[in-house]
C-alpha cells in the first residue's frame, strides 16, 4: 500500500506553478553568475572579500523593526540560506569550476 502511495506521488504531473518556480530558480542562478563573474573579473582576489561585505551590510538591514517575531525569524532563516548560497556560488566561480 505504502509503495502505492509512493508511486502515485512520483506520477503527478508538473503543475504550472511549479515550471514558474523553476524558471525564477534558473533566472536566480543566471543572474547570480553574471554577477559574481563580474565581481572575479573586476577585483580578481579580492572578489570573495568584497562580496561578503556588501552581502554582510545586506544582512544588517535584515534586522527591520517592525515585524511579527514569527516573520522575522523567517526572513532571518532565509536570508542566512540565500547568503551561504552566494558564498558557496562564489567559491565555486573563485576554483574556476562555474
């Protein structure tokens, strides 16, 4: 029964929203290259240092006043995930491997 259920999960078609969701991803990761192409080719060594001061300045304004704990806790955990996520595309762009 389980192995049904399983089975059943895996044969859903993909809906609409998940063909958007995936094209956001892509035109994220797109634009997330070009930049920190750019940033490589501009400041070379530098580079890596660079982004994580603009991105640790970004990561202050996270620290709005004004929101339910509940929000703010969410968009901290965000935005923790999608800073190791420039921090590891940037590595990965720094070895010559993207």
């Amino acid at each position: 029964m389980e192995q049904q259920q399983v089975a059943g999960q895996r044969a859903k078609p993909i809906g609409e929203h998940d063909l958007e969701h995936r094209a956001l991803r892509l035109q994220l990761f797109l634009v997330r290259q070009l930049v920190l192409r750019l940033y490589a080719a501009q400041h070379g060594d530098q580079a890596p240092r660079l982004v994580r001061e603009h991105l640790a300045s970004m990561s202050e304004a996270v620290h709005e006043e004004g929101l339910h704990p509940a929000e703010h806790a969410m968009l901290l955990d965000e935005s923790a995930e999608a800073l190791a996520d420039v921090d590891e595309h940037l590595e990965l762009v720094m070895a010559g491997a993207l």
